[in-house]
C-alpha cells in the first residue's frame, strides 16, 4: 500500500478536520473535506500545492505552536473568508515511508460552544414554559379562599434544584395550617431506579402507606382520583407525556377539609381543583427538572463510554485541587493510556476499537471508588481523579488497575470466536511541596505517562 493510499484511510477514518503536512517546512500533504469545511472553503478552492501550514495559522499562535506537545493546544486558523476561527488542535508525528509527517486534528470551539449555546437556550426555554404553566395555573386558584398558599408553592417550586426538594416544599405548602392544612402529604415518583418516596415533614413513609401508592401507580388512570372519606385520603396521579409517573397521597381531617365534604359540591369541587391543579403542577416541575438533569449530564459526559468528559475533569480537578490545598489533604491523579490501541483499530476496526474503550472504562469505574472520578480526557487516554489518596496508594491503585486490565478478555467482536486482551500503561502524581498547582500536577502526571509508554504495560510516577 502507498503511502498516500495509508493517509486517505487515515484520513476517512477522522470524523473531525485533520490535515496532514510535512513535519519540516510545514508543506501541505493531505486533508479530509471535514477540513476544508471547517475553513470555508468550496470543495474546487482549497489547493494544496499554494498551501502550508504557515498561511493558514494567525502569526501568534503559530509561534506557540508546539509539535512535540500531545495535549490539545489552542490555535486560531485562518478562514476562507479572512477570519480567525478558535480551535483545538492536538498534533501527533508519525513516519510513513520514510517521511515525517505531522497529523492536525482540528476540533472547532465555536461549533462546540453553539452546541453548548443551543443546549442552554432549550433549558431556558423549557423552564420559562414552565414559569408559564405555573403562572396560568396560580390563576385558577383564584376561585377559593385558600389561593395564597399557591402563590406560596409556585414560588418555592421555581426554585426547587431537585425532584427531592421539590417534593419537600410541595409538602410544606400543604401542610401549612394557614393555607390547605394537609395532615400529611406522600409522594411516590417512577424513576430508572425504581421509586422515590418523600413524606411530609421529618417523617418515613410507612410500608402500608407505599404498598397503596404502589398499587394506585400500577391501576390509576391519567384523569383518576381516588377519595376515601373515610379514612380523610386523597390519591392523585402524577402525569408526564400522557403516562402515570408518580401518586401523590394526600392525608386531611375528613371533618375539617372541604374536599371531603358530604354536601355544597361546589366548594368540594374547588377544593379538589386545587388539588389536582397542585398534582399538576408538581408533574410539570419534575419533567423540567428531570430535563435539566439530562442536559447537564450530557454537557459531561463522555457520550461514547459514559464516563465523565474533559469538561467536567477540568471543573473537578481545579476543585479539588483547592480543597486539598486548603485543607491539607492528599490528592493524585492517574493519566491512563490505552497500549497498542491503533494496531486494534488497523486489524479489528475501529468500531471494535470503540468497543475496547467502553470495556476498558467499565474496569477502570468499576474499580475506583464513588468519591474518585474516571474522565475520558480524550482519544485512549483516561484521567482518574484520586481524592485523598497519597503517591504511594496511588502508585498501588494504578499497578492494580494496571494487573485487571491485563488479564481480563474483552468482547469487542460477535465474529471473533474469543475476546482480545489489551494493556494499559500509566503515569501517576500527586500534590507536593514542589507540585502545587493544577498546571504543574498535570506535567508531572503527563510526563510520567510518557515514561511508563516507553516499556507500555507499566506505571510510572
């Protein structure tokens, strides 16, 4: 195969802008159309043979440009319209037929931060919806002599930060004596974790009391209540999208609350309203929050491995960075790379490749602890936070990463008849005397990588 033939297939390989040149002189080699987009550029007005790289980097940050650095370094290209547009670019050097080449991959910051843009402007949306509906209902409330206390419950809502919070405050209004004096009010919401539960005040909700709720979850209609007058018990559904998502149990004095008066429908009829106004009110709250959630998690999370991305490393490290600097305590970080990872991607493909990096980062999650963070910093390189851990537990944390990794199989492939094994190496560091800042403890850590590459399947510091 030639060696403008191996470029092409690195090239197609590359879904983000690569370019190719010669490593002295910066003369132009390859690129993929990803790159020529990236730029501006019509697919018949890039020609190579007038580029290099100089006429295509603003001055300044072609002179900070450094080859031999592997982490992402910022840079500002030169568009097709004359403009400068923000970049990431990671560099890597390798030799094809005798050549030295430099690969770029270009990850373009201004279609990044759109992305992160249009996410937030959703959020913003979906809440003010929300501010809408809850506003629209307040109004309806307007019909009884109890209508203070929602104004009382939209605004703690509105401010509510979890669905948790949100269930303690609804409860709170309801609970007031001077608003709709529930004696105690139950919720029982669906999750992917099964049910969450919340009763009034300090107390637990009893094993009868979630056995009724469970059940009502399981039989009640969307537009179903249940009244036993009896007993003072009002169950109404939490609706979501036209399904039942939750029960909301309400316990009163069948003598005192007008909703379980025997005669005068009407104020019965309010006072129900009320209720059912609340319920959806609540229902309406917990899918914004339950979005907002979604979104946040996306914006860090890897969405390919599902561990933590760069993004939240960046947050979480200078984060804890300063609270061990402030309170004296241990932290160390563990740069993990993947050995040999483009030989698997040339001989399996790199959707096997792909399968690699997700069994790889369920040993590495499934092997740390809940307070330390396992990030994809990018490409097959993992960072894993290590809160009050000193260079020595560290170091044995990452040979015992190091021996797992090792010796499991991994299924990357139905056409092959057994897994494959694969190998990490590591570099570990840690706050010291001499290291103590967020910038000198990611040197350490990445120079100490490169010396456990130099032999792979090993753990440097």
């Amino acid at each position: 195969m030639s060696s403008n033939e191996i470029i092409q297939q690195i090239l197609q390989a590359c879904p983000d802008p690569t370019l190719v040149t010669q490593l002295d002189g910066g003369q132009w080699v390859a690129h993929n159309a990803a790159f020529v987009a990236f730029l501006g550029y019509g697919p018949d007005q890039f020609k190579k043979a007038t580029q290099a790289l100089d006429d295509l980097i603003e001055p300044d940050s072609l002179a900070r440009l450094d080859v031999e650095q592997p982490l992402a370094q910022s840079v500002r290209f030169l568009g097709a319209d004359g403009k400068a547009r923000e970049a990431e670019v990671r560099l890597s050097v390798q030799r094809i037929d005798g050549q030295d080449l430099l690969f770029c991959h270009v990850t373009d910051l201004e279609e990044q931060r759109e992305r992160e843009s249009q996410r937030r402007d959703r959020a913003e949306r979906y809440r003010k919806q929300n501010i809408e509906v809850a506003r629209a209902n307040v109004r309806l409330y307007e019909l009884t002599e109890r209508v203070s206390t929602t104004y009382d419950l939209t605004a703690s809502l509105l401010n509510s930060k979890n669905i948790d919070s949100l269930m303690q405050k609804a409860s709170a209004v309801m609970t007031d004596e001077a608003g709709l004096n529930a004696q105690e009010v139950v919720f029982v919401i669906q999750d992917g974790k099964g049910v969450r539960t919340k009763a009034s005040g300090r107390k637990k909700i009893t094993r009868a009391q979630l056995k009724e709720c469970e059940a009502a979850l399981a039989s009640l209609e969307q537009d179903e209540v249940t009244i036993d007058r009896g007993r003072g018990v009002l169950i109404l559904p939490l609706v979501s999208r036209g399904r039942v998502q939750g029960i909301m149990r309400v316990t009163a004095d069948p003598a005192i609350s007008p909703v379980f008066a025997a005669s005068h429908e009407p104020i019965r009829t309010g006072a129900l309203d009320i209720f059912k106004t609340l319920a959806n009110m609540v229902s309406i709250m917990i899918d914004n929050l339950r979005l907002v959630q979604d979104l946040e998690r996306q914006s860090i999370v890897d969405p390919l491995t599902g561990c933590y991305n760069r993004r939240f490393f960046d947050r979480k490290s200078r984060a804890e960075i300063k609270r061990a600097l402030r309170y004296g305590e241990a932290l160390s970080f563990l740069l993990v790379d993947i050995d040999n990872m483009k030989d698997i991607n040339d001989q399996y493909g790199h959707q096997a490749g792909d399968r690699v990096l997700i069994e790889v980062t369920r040993l590495l999650q499934g092997h740390c602890r809940e307070e330390d963070a396992v990030c994809r910093y990018g490409g097959d390189e993992f960072l894993i936070i290590l809160v009050e851990t000193p260079l020595a537990d560290a170091e044995r944390k990452a040979q015992s990463l190091r021996k797992m990794v090792a010796s499991s199989t991994l299924d990357i492939q139905s056409s092959l008849t057994e897994g494959i094994r694969v190998t990490i190496s590591s570099g570990v560091a840690s706050l010291s005397d001499e290291i103590d800042d967020e910038e000198k403890l990611f040197h350490a850590v990445d120079q100490a990588l490169y010396r456990a590459k130099q032999g792979k399947n090993s753990v440097s510091k």
